[in-house]
C-alpha cells in the first residue's frame, strides 16, 4: 500500500513544511559535496563564510545578510570558531564593536568553496530545476518581499474562505487526475491494467474519446478530487476515477463533484449514466445513492466484467 503524501496533499496550506522537508533533501546533498571537499563545515556555515568573503561584519550585520536570526548567525559563528575559521577583531576606534573576520584558514576554505563547491552545487540545482531555474528564483524572491511586506500569520487573518470551485480538464493536471486516484485505488485495492491505460493516459483514453474530466479545487488546499465521465458508447457514460484527497475531509468535495458531473452527463446528453465500484468504498457508494444513483443488475451484467474488483453496480435516471 503506497503511504499518502500529506504535505503534498495538503497544498498552499503546508508549505512552510513543504520547503522544510526540500532545503532538508538539499542540504543533505550539499554536506555529501562539503565532506568528499574535505572541509570541516556544514551547509549553516556556508552563508557566514559567503558573507565573510567581503570583510568583516558584526554579527547583527551578518543576520542582516543572510536574512536569519541572530540567534542562528551566533550559534554558526561559535561553531566556526572552535574550527579556527573565524576569529573576533576589534571593530576600528570603538572597543565596544566587535567584528567577525574569516582567518588565514577561513579564506583558504572559502577559495575552495567558491572556486569549485558552490558552482558544482549550483550546476545541480540547475540540473534539477532545468529550464525553469530562472523563474522558481524569482518567484521565490517575490515570496520573500511579500513576506517583508505582510506575514503569514496577517495575511491569514484577513481570508475568509470562499468555497469549492470547478476546474476543467487541462494536460497540467493530469498528475492530479492520476495521483488522486491512485491514491485511493492502492489504499484498498491493487491498480489493474484498465486503471493504470487511464489514469496514465486521461486525454487520449476520456477527453479524446468524448468524455470529460473535472477536477474540484478548495481555497487554501489547492485541487482535492476529480471525477471523470468516460464515453462507451452513444449516448453512455461511465462515470469513473472519482476521488478526493484526504485533506479535505469535511469539506463535501466529493458530494460537490459528484453533483457537477451529473449535470454535466445532462449538458452532454447522456442516454446512459452509470458506475461500477466496490461494496468496500461504503462511504463512496452511500454518496452515490444519496444523489439519486441506483443499483442496477443489467449495469452489472452488461458492463461489470471491465474490474475484477467490482461487485457494485449503479445507474442514474437521467
């Protein structure tokens, strides 16, 4: 059974924790490439020993720098100095100022750094991001101003939530389409080969063949379920691959989908509305019964063959 992701689930909504877990991935990465540099720090020191490269600096100047709290830049520098990397020097005419400067084997560690370590890690930061480097940096330094401007915790206080809304079918969330449904396909099942032609390949096996897809989207959460509506023949529709995240229990996404897509069948003129599902989704099919879905022996008879994991059959009175 494949683990849900709950940070990705959660969307916008945990995105502190998000980037979180990624600088982790990275800068366990970067101490991979510090060790076999055969330098003696760790990926906290390496802002301290960039900004040292221009002089000495205050501590406060430092966290100024760097945009972190002083708390960590002194808790860096205690570290790099046990290392013999950086040493306190009196800050010119004033005993009071104490500056913070890089030491004969501090700037021997950061020419190293700069003239092979940095660019090798930034190489495969590219590697990584690839055509798209140049704008996920901007949009994070946009995300940085607009932080300077308002927190979180402000900007939080003033949304109020709108509601669901009804996404249509585009390429860019056909990994949506496919990971939700995956989701809750392996959770309680095992993905068939008709579940995997579809979920991989949802333009040319629903769009293409005159069905549809609609995705559900929630303020805050991003998209939390999906549903499609499979053509199998003039004027039937299979409504199939309907499932919503986890994170957004509560919210009636699925009751909400549910409705569009029977008014969509409608719009498209559908002859023939109906479903094939398993007695273990209860929850599933008491929302399929709740919003006028039937169980129906024929369905299961002409159409029930398609999973072997079904046993539940539904129609629509459209």
């Amino acid at each position: 059974m494949d683990v849900t992701d709950i940070l990705a689930d959660m969307g916008p909504s945990f995105l502190g924790s998000r980037l979180r877990r990624l600088a982790e991935r990275l800068q366990a990465g970067a101490m991979q490439v510090i060790e076999q540099a055969g330098l003696p720090l760790q990926p906290a020191h390496m802002v301290v020993l960039a900004a040292l490269r221009t002089g000495p600096m205050t501590v406060g100047q430092l966290a100024e720098a760097a945009g972190i709290s002083q708390p960590g830049v002194t808790r860096s520098v205690g570290q790099l100095k046990q290392l013999g990397i950086v040493a306190e020097e009196q800050g010119g005419s004033d005993q009071r100022t104490r500056l913070i400067a890089l030491t004969a084997a501090g700037r021997d560690a950061a020419r190293r750094a700069a003239a092979d370590m940095w660019p090798r890690i930034g190489m495969a930061v590219e590697d990584i991001l690839g055509e798209g480097t140049r704008q996920f940096m901007a949009e994070l330094s946009a995300i940085e101003r607009a932080l300077d401007a308002d927190s979180i915790a402000g900007r939080a206080a003033r949304m109020v939530p709108q509601g669901l809304t009804l996404l249509e079918y585009d390429d860019t969330l056909a990994a949506d389409f496919h990971d939700i449904n995956a989701q809750w396909i392996t959770a309680m099942f095992a993905l068939e080969q008709t579940d995997r032609d579809v979920l991989e390949n949802p333009r040319a096996r629903i769009i293409d063949g005159g069905g549809t897809i609609l995705f559900v989207a929630a303020p805050g959460l991003g998209v939390v379920g999906t549903c499609a509506l499979q053509q199998t023949g003039p004027g039937r529709f299979e409504l199939t691959k309907m499932g919503v995240r986890e994170s957004a229990r509560g919210l009636k996404a699925g009751e909400f989908l549910l409705a569009a897509m029977i008014d969509r069948a409608r719009a498209m003129g559908a002859e023939l509305l109906y479903l094939l599902t398993n007695k273990r989704c209860e929850a599933a099919v008491h929302l399929y019964e709740k919003l006028g879905f039937v169980h129906d022996a024929q369905i299961m008879a002409d159409y029930g063959a398609r999973y072997e994991r079904c046993n539940v059959a539904m129609r629509y009175p459209v």
